[in-house]
C-alpha cells in the first residue's frame, strides 16, 4: 500500500513505520529537515497538503498527530493548540479524501479513552455512548465526529481510543521510571482509578491489524484485555524493577501541578478492547506484570 501517515516522529509513528517497512509511506511533518534525522530514507516526507490536489494515490490514511495533551496546565491557548491540532488537520484531511475521485479505502484517526471521561469501576466498551462536559471528552468526541466524516461506501473509518501507551522509548512511562527507580514511586490520589494501558507492541500490532481487516470500521479500544488500577499498576512496577513502594501523590498536589489537565491522572476509565478481541486481534501482553518485565528486560 501506498499509506499517508500524520503523526509518524511520535512514539507511535516511528514505531509504526519501521513495522511497515514494507509499504510505501509518505509522512506529513512540521519540519522536513527534523524528521528526515529520524525517518528511514525509504519514507517520503511532505510539511503541507497545498501541493496536494486529493489523496488518489494513497490506499489508507492513518492520523496519529496531535498536540501532547498533558504536557503543559490547560490554559484557554493551550486548550485551542490542542483542539486545532487535531481537529483543524483531521478537517483538512477529511476533506482531501472527499476530493478524491479514487479515495483511499481506509481512514484510521486517532482518539483516546478520554472519551468515556471518569467512569469509576464501570467496564468500558465501544458500545458506550458517552455525553460529558469534560474537556478530555470534548476533544476526543469533537475528533471523531470530524473523522467519522469521511466515511462512505468507498472509505472506511477506524478510531483508536488509545490507552496509556508503555513503552521505554518515549511516552508516559519514560516519565515515571526515574523516579520509581530511586524508590520514590507510588500511586496517585487513592490509586483506585483505572489505568488503560497497552504495550507499544500490541499498539503497533492493533493499528497494522486494523488497516489489513478491510470489513472492519468504527471505534476501537486500543488498551490491553485486563486494565488495572493506579494502585495495582504503581506496585507492579515498583516490583518489576525492585524498588520499596510505599509513597503516593496526593490528588490535591496533582491539580496544583497540573490544574485542569490533572483530571487524565485521576479519572478513571476501565477501558477493554471488545471490539478488536472479537474481529480477532490476540494480544502479545494482555497482563501488566509480564508486559512491564519484557519492556525493561528490553
């Protein structure tokens, strides 16, 4: 396939590419000159769609870009970065396969388990229809109506509600090993909040397996079979890498750190990938404790 990729200098694009060595690429980037440091000579990089009359000559698109959502307190401007970064492109592209006369026959953008907002203990699938007022549902809700958009009977739609992605080469976890590593790890507020996770390998796997299922369509929970909570996952790491585990971060230093953007530490959201395990996708690392000890043996 010839595959238009946003997103492919993050955690997941580069990981994606080198797993589709075997298909041409094409990735839309900010800067040529940073990307071309880290993409394989094989991938051909655009920083603009104005050159591009419609999207013809692509087989799939897969949308993975956006403006970290957690990195910075959500001020008003903060909030529009984010929303225009996934919004405003996903527009755009939306638009370039409706431009098509031969459009691709598969559109994969992303989303997140935001989506479902704070649902305590609840067991979350992709049946659930979720109305909160929440920013983090907003923008993952907003994102997938637009994306929904390209749908017809030539293109179809595939969204990753995208759990908190473990891997050792970027990303959340990268974050915390430090301090879990001088045993100043632990969980945070009361740690009873579910924790979706996925290991960057079934990540990769799951987005490959959705773009060679051509029947299937439709909202996708990239998160691992069996989601722990902050508690279980903050003493399974601790353990993994033989530290003491007897500290926490209390829920009000989190929103004095973080503000608004502190609610993606302590909501809760007991996300399952129904949908994938039923088209057929078999997880690599379903459980917590062995897919932790294959990323740091790594």
């Amino acid at each position: 396939m010839h595959i238009l990729l946003t997103g492919g200098t993050g955690l997941i694009g580069r990981q994606l590419i080198a797993r589709l060595e075997n298909h041409k690429i094409t990735v839309l980037t900010r800067s040529i000159v940073n990307a071309r440091k880290v993409m394989p000579e094989s991938v051909s990089l655009i920083d603009s769609l104005d050159g591009v009359k419609n999207f013809d000559e692509f087989d799939a698109v897969i949308n993975l870009a956006g403006e970290p959502i957690v990195d910075k307190r959500w001020s008003e401007h903060q909030k529009g970065v984010i929303s225009t970064s996934r919004w405003g492109l996903t527009e755009k592209l939306v638009e370039m396969i409706h431009a098509s006369s031969n459009p691709p026959h598969t559109f994969i953008s992303g989303s997140a388990v935001g989506y479902y907002s704070d649902q305590k203990d609840k067991i979350l699938d992709e049946t659930l229809v979720v109305e909160k007022d929440d920013f983090a549902h907003q923008i993952c809700a907003n994102w997938e109506k637009i994306a929904q958009k390209a749908s017809s009977e030539h293109t179809r739609v595939c969204l990753l509600r995208t759990g908190i992605v473990l891997s050792t080469q970027g990303g959340a976890m990268t974050k915390m090993l430090l301090p879990y590593r001088f045993g100043l790890g632990g969980p945070i507020g009361d740690g009873e909040q579910y924790f979706p996770w996925i290991h960057i390998e079934d990540m990769v796997e799951g987005i490959v397996y959705l773009l060679e299922q051509q029947s299937l369509s439709g909202p996708f929970n990239l998160s691992a079979p069996n989601p722990v909570t902050n508690k279980e996952f903050s003493r399974t790491l601790a353990a993994t890498l033989r530290r003491p585990h007897f500290l926490f971060t209390p829920a009000f230093a989190i929103k004095i750190l973080l503000g608004e953007a502190g609610q993606l530490l302590l909501d809760s959201q007991r996300a399952v990938p129904k949908a994938l395990i039923e088209a057929g996708y078999q997880f690599k690392h379903p459980e917590l404790a062995p897919a932790l000890s294959h990323l740091l043996r790594s």
